[in-house]
C-alpha cells in the first residue's frame, strides 16, 4: 500500500494593483505587455502569454483606458506593415509593478510563516477569504477619472467624470447611491458601460436625447456570428467598444480609420468607488 504524501499549501502573491491608474494590472496583463516590448507584435505577444487575440486587444484597451496615459502604442504601414508597441510610460509601469510584486510575495512568505503555526487550514481559510474578496464585472468598458461636477435633484445625482482634458462622461445615478459612494468633487470613480448600450454614429450633425458622446475613430471591428463588436478609439488613447449588428457596420460603412462617435445614455453608466 502506498502513502500519499500531504499536499503542501503555499501561499503565492498574485498582485492586483490598484493605485491612482485604478485596480487594472495583474500578472497576465503584465506578461501581456512585457511579450508585447519584447516582440513588437500584438499577435506574437499573445501567443507567449498565451491569450487570443481578440482577449489581448481587450486587455490593451481595458489597460489603456484606465492609465493616466497610453501604455501600448499602435504603428500603421512601414516597411512590416506597423506593429505595437510599449510606451516609455508602458514600461515605467512594468518596473513599479514587478517591484511591489516582489515586495508583496515577501510580506505573504512571512505571513504564511505565521499561519503556519495554525496548520494548514489557516493557510487555506485565508486563501479562501482572498478569492472572495476579489471582484470582476462583465462590462466592457472600464473608466477611470476624477469628478468634475454633481447636481443634486429631488430624486436622482447628476455626475460628471473628467476622463482627460478632451472627455467627459456623464453617469445619473439614485441620490441613495450617492451618498453610499460618498461622492464629492476630486473623488476618484471608476465608470463602467456595457458594450450593447453604445451606439455610434457618423453624422456629426446628428442629435440624441443621449449625455454621452465621444469621438474617436474605428480601430478595430471584430466580427461574430450575429454581430460586430466596434472598437473606437478617443484623441487621448482611451478605447469605447460597441457591439451592433452587421448590417449598422453596413449601413454606417464602418471601417478602420472611420470618424465615429460612441452614443451612450447616462443612466447605462454604473459607478464605482475603490477605498
């Protein structure tokens, strides 16, 4: 009969790094932009990581969305056709990042060192207690910035949320969530759109009832089964993904380099606060 030797448990620190740029970088994301300095190709990149390509072009707007500034840059034409590439601002970041990477891991080995003295169900407890204090959301677009405005109605908060010098998004949210999110003036607030509720138009002389316009250009279109998803990206780096039938790619001649504008209601704009 043969023994079966005790599985050891080790805890092992996946950072999650949540500073002024927001809580956006983790370890793929960081092997993601490091296979992207190191090859020049976004293609090439995810493979090493390894991801799809479609799932790595999300995390590249996810990240650059989120950052202060672009951390991946895009090159069109030349002689091989353009490429990708990092950002010097791209590349501080990989520095600041693997450097508190290391720092952490320290801190979990002493912590570990601690729990051991409990047994290994401390250590697994506490693995426990961290997975679930983690959080994901399904919406496609991810913003960062700070508040620049709220008017107070009877019933609901207007918010307006500087993204950078050119865009503003502007979210309505209950005045219950307001005062939950402890709202003011400076506040830092993430803003989150599903890509369904984006439209986007062409006609600059077009009116909505809709808060929220931003203009871009297309830079990337993805097309499914039953519908395109819509990359649109902003003067300042930041990407808005839309996702629209088929015939609206048609019907609006969408293609990359295309001047567009992504539409969205306030009410579609969820917010939320990272103590």
């Amino acid at each position: 009969m043969t023994t079966r030797r005790p599985i050891q448990h080790k805890l092992v620190g996946k950072l999650t790094v949540d500073t002024e740029f927001g809580a956006f970088l983790g370890d793929t994301r960081i092997r993601l932009l490091e296979s992207i300095d190191r090859y020049g190709s976004i293609s090439q990149a995810a493979k090493a990581v390894p991801l799809s390509y479609k799932a790595a072009w999300d995390a590249v707007d996810a990240m650059n969305n989120l950052a202060e500034a672009p951390l991946v840059e895009r090159s069109v034409g030349g002689k091989h056709g353009g490429g990708t590439s990092l950002t010097d601002y791209g590349r501080r970041v990989i520095a600041m990042y693997r450097a508190v990477e290391q720092e952490y891991q320290d801190a979990i080995d002493r912590l570990s060192k601690r729990l051991g003295d409990g047994g290994e169900t401390s250590v697994r407890q506490f693995q426990t207690l961290l997975r679930r204090m983690s959080m994901r959301t399904s919406a496609r677009n991810q913003f960062v910035g700070s508040i620049c405005g709220l008017r107070e109605g009877e019933v609901s908060f207007e918010v307006r949320i500087r993204l950078d010098d050119a865009n503003e998004v502007v979210a309505v949210i209950t005045r219950e969530s307001a005062e939950t999110l402890e709202l003011a003036i400076g506040t830092e607030v993430h803003a989150f759109v599903k890509a369904p509720s984006v439209l986007i138009i062409t006609d600059p002389a077009a009116r909505t009832s809709a808060r929220n316009h931003l203009w871009g250009e297309v830079t990337r279109i993805h097309e499914g089964p039953v519908s395109s998803e819509v990359t649109i990206t902003l003067p300042g780096g930041r990407n808005v993904t839309s996702v629209v039938t088929h015939d609206s790619v048609g019907n609006l001649a969408l293609a990359i380099g295309t001047p567009a504008c992504a539409v969205f209601q306030a009410t579609a704009v969820i917010l939320a606060v990272f103590d």
